[in-house]
C-alpha cells in the first residue's frame, strides 16, 4: 500500500479540521487512550524492586499492544484508492501540524501586542519551565525552542514512520513518544521504570530530528548555509541526542541564540547556548518563526507528495 499517500490524507484532514473538539469530548483522543494505558502500568509496576526490568515490561507491552490494533486495521483495509483513504482518516489524529501552529501563535499574538502576562499563561501550555521567571525575551525563546522539538517529535517523526510503515508505524512511534513524556523523565520516581522508555524515544528520533533541522535550514532560503552549518557545529551540544538539531538550525535560521539557561520550579538548569554569539529572540522573531515553520512543513508534505509519486510509478 502506498503509505506516503496515506500520510497525504491525514495531513489534509488534519490542516482542514485539526482534532475537532466535538470528537475529543465524545471519545478522546489516541494519545489520551495511550496515556491512560501508561498510567494504570505506572501505578501498577512502578513499585518495589527491579523498576528497570518492569519499566522495560511497560513499555513494550504498550508499544506492541498499539502495534498489533493498528496492524490489524492496516491488514483490513482494502489494497486500493479506498484503502489508502480510510488509513489516512485513521493516521489523521496522529499528525498535529495545525494544533502545533496554534499553540505557538497563541504565544506570539498577546506577546505583539505587549501582553506578557497573556503571553506567559500562552506559553505555560507548552513548555514546563516557570513562566513567571520568563521575560519578553525568555517566552520567545522557550516557544520557539517547543517549536522546533516538537516539530521533530510530534510532525516530522510520525510522518517518517508512517511513511516507513503505515499505521502500525505512525501508532507505535505514537506510542514510544506519549511514554517518554509521561514516565521518560530524570526524577526519582522514573529515573529506572522510564530508562526504557526514554531510550527508545531516542532511538526512533535518531533520523527524523536531524531531517527536521534540515527542513527547517532550506525553508530559511538565504540563510540556509548558516543555518545548516550552525546545526552542525552546536546540536551536540544540546543536552538531548537529537532536540538540539532542530533547535540549532532554528536558531541560526532567525538569527538568535536559543536554549541556555533555564528554570523548572526551583531549579535552575545550565545549558549551553545554540548559536550563542547571536541576540536573543524578539517577539517579531517569534512571528518569523512560525513563517518559518509553515515553509518547514509545506516542505517535509512536497517530500512526502513526491514519495507517494515516486511508489505510484515504481
């Protein structure tokens, strides 16, 4: 079957409708579905000795179970036009291009205008430092930072995996994401159950993190050597294995620096900066950022459209 074309659908379906709320509040959302399985597992397992092995146990049992129930929709889906369109109304919930747009312009519209408060409640939907700590500067920065990750793991990735393998792939790379951000965290309490977790995460983003920061320096046009070659020189640096790429290209995209210092509650966390010779964000470069992002995007689809083309006449 032709995957790509199918990722075509759900990204129409998702650009023309997002996830409307009249579906969310009847039946939710595959994420949520997820989230709750990885919930009762955390209480259940998350106990006593051996966290790592049963963390290990969680999430496998969570990835081959969402693998399985979309492969045997996959399976059932007739091998023509029709097959293609239902897979795509299946993997449409799954692609988020427009919900990321939204959340990110709900930053930058008060922020234009002055508003930092507005600015700052915008901002704490989507990032978990403290944005009280935050000024004009600091919000810019922490949405464009949630910008460029999540266009990584919450677009480019489930795109490239459902492209790789239908929707057994978008589902399980769905599945790893939702379990390294619910249990994949450096706490005390996760430090072992989510080791698993986090890893694979890691694993999986491997090749779509660094094609995001790719798209993200051709969509920069003039800028894009510079970009592309600040990418190369500091995304190492970033604490992550592969936020810092996406983060990188961005920064030397809009001309900014980006990640740094920040605060989590009360902890202050010491990060090098990405392209930190560069000035901080502005509330103009936020607006710039999503232009960016759009041409980003409308890229990885003429990528995916070509795929599809290319599978069609092989």
């Amino acid at each position: 079957m032709n995957f790509a074309a199918m990722m075509l659908v759900a990204i129409a379906l998702d650009l023309a409708l997002g996830w409307p709320a009249v579906l969310y509040n009847r039946i939710g959302h595959p994420v949520t579905w997820i989230g709750a399985l990885i919930t009762r597992l955390d209480k259940a397992w998350n106990t006593g000795a051996q966290r790592k092995a049963k963390g290990v146990a969680a999430a496998a049992v969570v990835i081959l179970l969402t693998w399985a129930i979309a492969h045997i929709c996959q399976s059932l889906l007739p091998q023509s036009w029709v097959g293609i369109v239902i897979g795509g109304v299946l993997a449409w919930p799954l692609v988020a291009l427009r919900s990321m747009h939204d959340h990110v312009a709900a930053v930058a519209k008060p922020l234009l205008v002055g508003d930092l408060a507005g600015a700052r409640h915008a901002v704490s939907m989507i990032v978990g430092r403290d944005p009280a700590q935050l000024d004009e500067a600091g919000v810019a920065r922490a949405a464009l930072e949630s910008l460029a990750e999540n266009s990584s793991d919450g677009i480019i990735a489930p795109l490239f995996w459902g492209c790789v393998a239908g929707l057994p792939g978008i589902a399980a790379y769905k599945a790893i994401n939702t379990l390294d951000s619910m249990i994949g965290h450096r706490t005390p309490r996760h430090e072992e159950f989510g080791w698993a977790s986090a890893n694979i995460d890691d694993m999986v983003n491997l090749i779509p993190a660094r094609l995001t920061g790719v798209l993200f320096g051709v969509a920069s046009g003039k800028r894009a050597a510079q970009a592309l070659d600040i990418m190369q020189r500091d995304a190492r640096a970033h604490r992550s294995p592969n936020a810092g790429w996406p983060e990188a290209a961005m920064a030397g995209a809009l001309d900014i620096r980006l990640s740094g210092p920040r605060i989590y509650g009360d902890r202050v966390t010491e990060e090098p900066w990405l392209n930190g010779a560069a000035p901080d964000p502005s509330p103009e470069t936020l607006a710039r950022g999503l232009a960016l992002y759009i041409r980003a995007m409308a890229g990885a689809g003429a990528l995916i459209a070509l795929a599809a083309l290319l599978w069609r006449f092989a």
